[in-house]
C-alpha cells in the first residue's frame, strides 16, 4: 500500500494500533485491535479489556493490512471519522 497524506482518511476500526509516544505514560505501549473510534478517542481491544486512548494525547503506530507499520500523530486524526474524509489535506511536498 503506498503511504500517502491521504492515511488520515481511512477507516481505523479492526485496525491494530500501538501507542508509541504520549503525554499520560500509562498510555505507551498499549497495543491491540481497534473496535471503535468516537470524535476524541479510539476504544481498543488490549489483553481482553476494551481500553480508551485519546487521540490527542498520543502518536499511533498503525499495521495496515498488506503489513505497513505507519506513524501517525493523533492530533491530525481528531474529529469523527465521517468528517475526516471531506477534509481537505494540504501537501507538504
């Protein structure tokens, strides 16, 4: 799968997501399958218990389905995924 600024705009539940970098420390490391995305937050599956992280305290690692590990910064994934897709991405590059 090419990586692209579009990454923002895909659909994370039944992803596999890992929390590598975040403001509350006992968010890093949590590891699991997403099960829900609300505006703020991602509920995940991790040991058998569902788990709440917020998006805007973290940065994700996400394992999408052809084994790409991708870096995301949750801030930039804020807001509900419906209206992820009809914002607009603006190029760095």
């Amino acid at each position: 799968m090419k990586v692209t600024p579009d990454i923002i705009r895909q659909e994370f539940i039944g992803t596999k997501l890992k929390v590598s970098k975040s403001n509350d420390p006992s968010y890093v490391g949590m590891s699991g399958k997403v099960i829900d995305e609300t505006r703020d937050t991602f509920a995940i599956l991790h040991k058998g218990k569902k788990k709440t992280v917020v998006k805007d305290l973290a940065v994700f690692h996400f394992k999408l389905s052809d084994g790409t590990v991708v870096e995301i910064d949750g801030k930039l994934l804020v807001g509900r995924p419906e209206d992820r897709l009809k914002r607009h991405i603006r190029r760095l590059w």
